[in-house]
C-alpha cells in the first residue's frame, strides 16, 4: 500500500505545475489554512485528522481531500452569519469626572 502512494506521488510530481498536489505536506497545510507551524501541528494531532502517509524517514504527508473534507467538518456554517445581540446595558451606572488640575505651584 506504502508503494502504491508513493508511486502516485511521483506521478503527481511529475505532472504540470498547475495542477494541485494530491498530497499535502505541513508546509501545504500551513500555507492553505493560513496558520503557523506551531498550529499546523496541533492541528495534525487533532484525534480526528487525517492519518499521514510517511515518505521517508522524516517526511510525512497527507491527503489533500480528506484534508479538506476535516477542515469542512470543522467550518460552523453560522458562524459569519449569526445575528449579534444589541449590547446589553451594564448592571451599573458609571460616573465620568472630571480630572482635577494640579496647581502649578507645588
């Protein structure tokens, strides 16, 4: 299985520039959900993540879909949309006054 992906990592390599990755690295990750290094892997140790496919020794990657289809899972679909309440007034009153000059002669 470990060599199917990577043979159809090399086939996504080799394929033109303007086509996009199959697989995403944390860099591809960081870059596209707009977040730091440090979030990017709180983000991939998340319970539900998907698992990563390991490239060597160092290098792991993920599946671009099912990263997507995560991020979707997580989108509130009201989030920009939800109404916010008028301000409430405060339980108490506060009271404005005003500075005291000091006099110049101290």
């Amino acid at each position: 299985m470990a060599t199917d992906a990577r043979t159809r990592l090399v086939q996504q390599t080799t394929e033109s520039a303007d086509a996009e990755p199959e697989f995403w690295s944390i860099q591809d990750i960081q870059f596209n959900c707009r977040i730091g290094r440090t979030t990017a892997w709180q983000l991939v140790r998340h319970p539900k993540f998907p698992c990563p496919l390991a490239i060597g020794a160092k290098r792991l990657v993920w599946s671009r879909q099912e990263v997507l289809l995560f991020l979707d899972g997580l989108r509130r679909p009201d989030h920009y949309t939800a109404r916010l309440t008028p301000r409430q007034a405060l339980p108490y009153d506060f009271v404005v006054r005003r500075i005291g000059r000091r006099s110049e002669d101290s």
